[in-house]
C-alpha cells in the first residue's frame, strides 16, 4: 500500500462576490476613498459600509464554504493606470512572522472590461518560477495565501482599474 500525505498546499480561492437584492456595494464611494488616500498624504483610506459589506462576504464565504475563520487585518486600495504593471507584491514579515497575515484578498472595485490579470508567482518542487494568471473583473475577488508573491498587470485599459486589498489573519 502507498499512502499520500500532502504537507503543503497553495490554494486559491476566486470568484464573484453576490450580494443580495438591495445589498449591492456602492463601488462609488470605494473610488473615491481610494483616489482621495492615493492623492492626499494626510487622508487616510476611511472604513464604509461598502467596504464591510465586502469583509463580511469574504469571511461568511470562506467559514461557510471551506472551514476557514479569517478576520481583516488591514485593508488599503490602489489604482492603476492605462498599461500600468504592479511592483511585485508580497505580503509576509519574516522578521515578524506572528504579525503577518495569512491571506491577502484582491477585490475588484472597478475594472475596465478584460483588463486586468493577477499574476501568481509560484514554485513546483523543481520546477521553479511557475506563473499562473487570473483575470480580475468589477465585482470578482481573488484570495490567496500571504506568502505567494504576486503581481498586477493592467492591459488595454482606458481608465482606471482600481482594486480593494484586504489582509486577513487565520482566528
């Protein structure tokens, strides 16, 4: 007999965040909050109940649909302009591994029509520098392990994709 044991496992998580009739995220104001933090030094990026309508999917759905209790950490949002290429993100404190969160979620707010893509850095055993690419659309989330080093590529774009980013932490 031979048995498998998996010790370690990248997992994503992606889809489109459904609200209920009269529970639709108010993307208008979740652009200004962005633009306004991005274009002020002293204007913080403000709590709303667009952005709790947000968490809260997020968490409901990944309790309910795959055993995992998460809560937010922190959560900021950026924009990107016509073309524009992300530095590559990555969201782990190795000189602070307990202050680091788990999961990073990227939640489009308002993208232009299929133009934005994640691109996941990752390793398999020997095969190094793997990339996997998933597109973002307006009201589509993607979650995935704080660890994973990553990168946002806008292409083709004729405004201004802006993307929400919450930081979770496993409870």
């Amino acid at each position: 007999m031979i048995n498998k044991k998996v010790l370690s496992e990248t997992a994503l998580f992606f889809g489109e965040l459904k609200m209920p009739k009269g529970y639709e995220i108010e993307t208008g104001l979740l652009v200004k909050n962005i633009a306004l933090s991005h274009y002020y030094d002293d204007v913080e990026y403000v709590f709303s109940k667009a952005w709790d309508k947000i968490n809260t999917f997020i968490t409901d759905f990944m309790r309910v649909e795959h055993k995992i209790n998460i809560q937010s950490k922190d959560y900021y949002g950026s924009f990107y302009e016509r073309n524009q290429i992300s530095e590559p993100q990555f969201h782990l404190n190795f000189s602070s591994l307990k202050d680091s969160p788990d999961f990073v979620c990227l939640y489009g707010v308002e993208i232009d029509s299929d133009s934005c893509s994640i691109i996941i850095n990752y390793d398999d055993n020997r095969r190094k520098n793997l990339k996997h690419e998933i597109k973002l659309k307006t009201n589509e989330f993607i979650i995935l392990p704080s660890s994973t080093p990553y990168y946002i590529k806008n292409q083709n774009n004729s405004y201004l994709n802006f993307i929400q980013s919450i930081l979770y932490t496993r409870v």
